[in-house]
C-alpha cells in the first residue's frame, strides 16, 4: 500500500465527531447572492457648508433627527454675531484701503509724467553748466582779467594826461607873468582833474588787484564747483529718478495686488455668510450626518450637531430626503459576488425589523469598480407593490436578502468543504465505500452558491462523501 493512500485511511480511521457525511443525490440548485444593506431614498440633498474664509460655525438652534421641515425652513441657526463684525470692519477697511490705491495712482501718474521732464531739466542743467564753465575759461576770464588790465592802464595814462595837462598850463601862465581870473579857474579844475585821476588810478590799483587775485579766481572756484554739483545732479538723477519710478510702479501695483485680493476676501466673506443660512431646499425630513453613494453616515455629523457644537467646514452636517421620496436598498458584496451579479436580476429582501417579511427587489445597478473598501455598490428597487401590513420602512434601517443570479436545474451537488485541493490545483472528495473505508475521488466542479457546489463528474448519486468538521450521521 502507499503511503498516501495509507495515510487517507489513517485520516478516516478518525473518531466520528470529526467527519460527517453526506449523501449525493440530485436536487434543483439555484445560485444565489447574500446581501445586507440600508434602505435609503432614492434621492437626498446632502447640506454642508463650504466656506472660503470664516471658521466660526457655532449651533444656536437645530432640527431633530427625523425632524420635518417645509422649504425654506432653518434647519441650523448659528451664531453670526463674530462674522456681522467681520463685515463691517471689512467695509471700513476697504473704503480706507481704496482711498490709498487712488492716492498712490495719481501719484505714479505724475511721476510717469514728470520724471522725462525731470531727467530732461537736469541735463540740460549739466550741459548749461559745462558751456558756462568752458566759455568762462576760455573767453570771459581772460576778458575780465584784460578788463582790469585796461582799466588799470586806463586810469595811469589818464592820471599822466592830467598832470601834463596841468603842467603845461602852469609853464604857459608862469610865462605871462600875470595870471588872470579865467586861467587861475582853469588851473583850479586842472588840479582837480588830476587828483581825481589820482583818485582814479588808486581805485583802479585796488579795484584790479582785488579782481586778478579775489575776484576772478573765486568766479572760477564757482564755475568748476557748479560744474560739478550739475554733472553729480544729472548722475543722480539718471540713476534715482527711475529707480524712484519703478519703485512707485511696484508700491503701486503691490497696491493693487493687494486690494484685488482683499476685495476677493471681501466676496468670499459675504458669500460665507449667505451660507450661514443653512435652509431646506425642500419639503422633507432631515437625517444627521451624509446619506451619500448608498450609505448614511451619521457619526461625523453626532460630535459636533447639537447646541454648541462647531460645523467644520466641508463636512456634511445633515440630509434632507424630499417628502415622497421613494426607498431602495443599498449594499456592498465582495468581488466574487458582484462578478455574478447583472441588472434586471431578482430576488428579496426582509426588513431587520421584520424579519418574517418578505419585499420582492430587482437588481438595478452594480458598480463595475470596487471601492476604497474592496466592496462592490449594488442598489435594488423595491417591488411596486408595496411593504406588507403594518410594515413601516423609514430611511436608514437594515434589511437582508438574496439574488437568484442563475438556475443550474437538477444537479448533483456537494458542500463546499469537502473539497480537497491537491498540489496541481485539482479536486478530490472523500467517498465512503461498501466497507466504510474513504477512498480520494477525483472531481470536475461548477457553480458554487451558498456553500453549496455542483460536481460535474466524478460522484454518482447514492454515494456518501465525508465532509470535515461535522459530525457523523447515526
């Protein structure tokens, strides 16, 4: 004997309370799919608030769970006392801050104006300064120093002029011996010319030593240090004057960078408080928390939905199911039960609540994609008939049922765990022989359902196959 087939014998030489056994026989098998899911409506609009720049959602006042409110209805009032202060300051603020831009924009107009005339002026002040410099060097100063010159020269030979004049008139009176009344004026203004002409020539002394030595060259100190404060004045002015512009256009246009985003805070401001009016778009009933892709979620929405309480942003604080909407089932089932699922099948479904009850259902949609969880999103409609008597299904409650997803007919079929695997992927059973000794039966299989498989050869009815883990028929 093998060593194997010594070993299976072993394995079934085993107490009774770690084997069964069951009988092969045909029997109509149908494969079905379980499911439990969440009665919900068939529409709902989920209520959150979006914000762009306030925080601060603080509970006054709220509907219920399960409350009924009409459209228009508050179903959150919250506290807007600290954002009706945010707005007024904003207003404040804004015409302030617009007073400023328009301030800093006539500004930069007149720089963008004035600055080529600025430019302008002082080059044309450097360039005046250097002619006047060049032309006083080389035409004016040697002008004024010849001037003086001169006028030195001028009253020497005037003082010379004078005094030989005087002489002469002195020589030709001496001689006549005597002197008249009219000559002796004329020698008194004689004299007087000439100690004027000295006079004269004193001055122009004075007057023309002050010029080569004070005068003129202090004109020149002026004029090369006038040079130099217009040529410092046109560098400046190249290098600040724009430099001050393109500052202005940055201050301004920071300015207005600034003032564009604050006037979007400002409408995003006002547009966070318009949704702190949290109204019912419709009739209906209100539900805490998200009633959302087939499933209602409430435990976000339980921390913070009571008097008190803080909305966080972008979280769903409550669902408004519309009066009259109509119920389905929503569920989720793993890959291997959504691969033999398709719309149109049927089957039923039994409220937690009653779990006697059955609601016929048709399978309207599956997902073709699982979720982040792994599951598959299946919904079923329910039957138009109606719930039975006294059968009151209300949004969020549980139900389970089944899908008939094919009928295989009469079918010899075995449960799942007597299956044995062996190491190139094949199957055997454990059949149980005239003698009571188990023997390891190849198995070709089908369609498994409900823990139930279909061999499609390899057993015949009648034959008894041992399955593990049950205990033994007597």
């Amino acid at each position: 004997m093998k060593p194997s087939r010594l070993l299976v014998i072993l394995a079934f030489a085993l107490p009774a309370a770690y084997a069964g056994e069951f009988k092969v026989e045909k029997k109509p098998f149908k494969s079905t799919v379980e499911f439990e899911g969440s009665f919900l409506s068939a529409e709902a609009h989920v209520i959150q608030i979006d914000p762009k720049v306030w925080t601060d959602f603080t509970i006054k006042e709220l509907v219920a769970q399960g409350g009924v409110v009409k459209k228009g209805d508050p179903i959150v009032v919250l506290d807007t006392e600290g954002i009706e202060r945010q707005l007024a300051d904003d207003a404040d603020a804004t015409m302030a801050r617009k007073t400023a831009l328009k301030g800093s924009e006539l500004e930069l107009a007149n720089l963008e104006q004035t600055t080529p005339w600025r430019l302008e002026a002082a080059e044309l002040g450097y360039n005046r300064a250097r002619d006047d410099h060049q032309y006083f060097v080389e035409v004016r100063r040697p002008l004024e120093e010849e001037t003086a010159k001169r006028s030195l020269q001028s009253s020497e030979r005037y003082l010379e002029s004078a005094t030989e004049e005087l002489k002469q008139l002195l020589k030709m009176y001496k001689e006549d011996d005597l002197t008249e009344e009219t000559e002796e004026i004329i020698l008194k203004r004689q004299r007087y010319s000439v100690e004027s002409a000295e006079f004269r020539l004193k001055s122009a002394k004075l007057s023309t030593k002050r010029a080569l030595e004070v005068t003129i060259p202090r004109s020149a100190v002026d004029q090369e240090q006038a040079l130099k404060d217009a040529e410092v004045a046109w560098k400046t002015a190249r290098e600040s004057l724009p430099a001050a512009l393109q500052q202005k256009r940055l201050d301004v246009k920071k300015l207005q960078v600034a003032d564009k985003r604050a006037d979007a805070n400002s409408v995003d401001l006002k547009a966070d408080r318009a949704q702190m009016d949290v109204l019912a778009p419709a009739d209906g009933i209100i539900y805490h928390g998200e009633m959302l892709n087939g499933r209602w979620n409430p435990t976000a929405a339980a921390k913070f939905m009571k008097v008190g309480g803080k909305i966080p942003p972008r979280v769903a604080l409550a669902s408004l199911i519309p009066a009259g909407a109509k119920l389905h089932l929503d569920a989720f089932v793993d890959e291997a039960a959504a691969a033999k699922l398709k719309g149109g099948q049927k089957g039923y479904v039994a409220p937690i609540s009653s779990p006697r009850s059955r609601l016929s259902v048709e399978l309207a949609k599956v997902a073709t994609h699982p979720g982040v969880d792994g599951k598959y999103h299946i919904q079923l409609v329910l039957s138009a008939e109606g719930s039975p008597e006294g059968l009151n299904l209300v949004p969020g409650m549980k139900g389970k049922g089944k899908i008939t997803t094919g009928d295989q007919g009469d079918r010899i079929a075995v449960p799942v765990k007597a299956l044995q695997e062996e190491h190139d992927g094949t199957y055997t059973v454990s059949v149980k022989n005239a003698e009571g000794e188990a023997s390891a039966v190849p198995v070709t299989v089908g369609v498994e359902s409900n823990g139930m498989i279909v061999v499609l050869s390899g057993l015949q009815e009648g034959q008894i196959v041992i399955t593990p883990d049950e205990p033994a028929a007597k």
